[in-house]
DNA sequence: ATGTTATTTAACTGGATGGTTTAATAGTGG
DNA sequence: CCACTATTAAACCATCCAGTTAAATAACAT
C-alpha cells in the first residue's frame, strides 16, 4: 500500500475524480447525483471505484442516508495534498514573479525593473 | 497520452519523484547528482525513468553540459499542478478556518466564538 | 583507436489501474 | 414477502507503471 500523500496525488491524476471533486465542492451529493453526468462516458460501477479511490486517498468521505450514500469532501484531505506545494510556496513564488517579469518585459519587448508589482495570483491576506 | 494535469498529478504520486522534486528546489543538479540518494534503493536506469516522468510532465527540464545532463525545476510546470486547488483557494480555506477553530474548540472542551484568530496555517501576504 | 564516464534504450516482469458485465447486498414501500 | 431503488462486489481484461539486467550511445581523455 502507498503512502497516503502518493494516494491523494494518485487520486489527483484523473480527470474524473477531479471534475468529482470539483462537484463535492459545490456540495454533498449522493452516488447517482455524482455519477450523473459521467454516466454516458462509463458504467455506473465505475463511478463506484472512482468514488473508492478518493476515499480510500482520504480526500471524500461518505454517509449513509436511508438507501443513499452522500459523499463530501474532507478538506483536511486535500490540505495535506495542497501542503507539498504549500511547503516551498515562498521560495517557489519568489522566482516565480522573477519569472512573471520576465516574461512580462519579454512580451512587452522592453526592459523594465526586475520585480512587477501586478500579479494575480499573489493572495491577499484576508 | 493523459492530458498535462493528469500528468503532472501522477508524476507527483510517487515519493521518489517527490524526494527528487524537493531536491531540485534546492538548485539544478545532473542526473547523477539527482541519481545519489537513490541508489541503495534502485538502479540507474530506475532514476532515469522517473526523471522521464517528471520530464514529460513538464515538472523539469533538461540541458546539456558536455557529458553530463543538468536538471532543473520547470517552475510553471509546478504552478499549473497547484492551479487546481488554488482555483479553490478562497472556498476551501474558509471551510479549514471553520474546520479549525471546530478542531480547537473541540479540543479545548470549551465553547468559543466561531473564528479562532490564531493560526499557523494562515500564510502572512509577504 | 581505446577506454572511461554519464546517461539512455530495449526487453522483460509483476503488480496496479480503469474499464467492462453480471450478480449480490441493503434499505423502502407496498 | 415482493418489487424497486441505490450501491457495491466479483471476475475478468487490456493497458500502464516501476523496477530489473544487459546493451547501446555520447562525449571526453589518453
């Protein structure tokens, strides 16, 4: 058995299971409810072990509801799969804004300062 | 052939490439150098493969130096993987902070107010 | 040319993955 | 009990994946 970060990243690695997860964060949903739009690509118990496999990657977890069984998704999971990144973010974003500029003055054909203020993906802190 | 997320999800779901991942954060290293730590544990031609994975992910990129192959982090290559849960930065972290403050007032065994406003996890805007 | 170092390719293996179909389980409502 | 709905399990298949060993390629040094 892998290691549980490797799981999630595994888990990761579909575009199914992602466009599940993309889903469950709207909202819990059952079995069908999730399977419904997939269910002209592939059969019902595909879905099934689809669902088994971001469970058992800890990234869902399901209840029962009379018949149904609701899925919803463990943010603690997907936390930790994020943390990898999360980890070196700073170094990470560091070069990636020396990258941004570049690629801005670059593109803008002129050589500017080395550090672009403007970006997008820096996050405001709340 | 898998599209480029899944790619890269799936070279990141194997502690190895992981390890190797980390490794080049710290700066380019040839294959050999990257080889090192690994090879109690596999083969050469084991390290190559997985240098391949993480190649054709668009995770790391190779050049040449005489005989040697230097290997460095592909930088927007990692963005690109982390792009799919920062798409969800804004949801998802306010879940955790509630997931939090639950987790701590659970623990505590006392029943504060909603938001707990200490919290190593929150990342400070540089 | 020959050998040495660095890296990759080829061919193979065992085990995981992603899908299928058919059948089993479990709860709900007559 | 019986039928119906919702979900999973079993058995099977094709393909991919991570490793192996042995051989090939490439650049350099003598």
């Amino acid at each position: 058995m892998k290691d549980q970060l490797s799981q999630k990243f595994a888990a990761l690695a579909d575009p199914t299971r992602r466009a599940m997860i993309l889903r469950l964060f709207k909202g819990e949903a059952s079995v069908s409810e999730i399977a419904e739009p997939f269910l002209e690509q592939m059969s019902l118990p595909a879905v099934t072990k689809h669902l088994q496999v971001l469970e058992r990657a800890g990234l869902v977890v399901k209840t029962q509801d009379t018949q149904r069984r609701i899925c919803s998704l463990n943010l603690e999971g997907l936390k930790e799969a994020n943390e990898f990144m999360e980890q070196y973010r700073f170094m990470w974003e560091q070069s990636l804004d020396r990258l941004d500029s570049y690629l801005k003055s670059a593109n803008a054909k002129k050589q500017s300062s080395t550090r672009s203020p403007t970006n997008g993906r820096k996050k405001q802190s709340k």
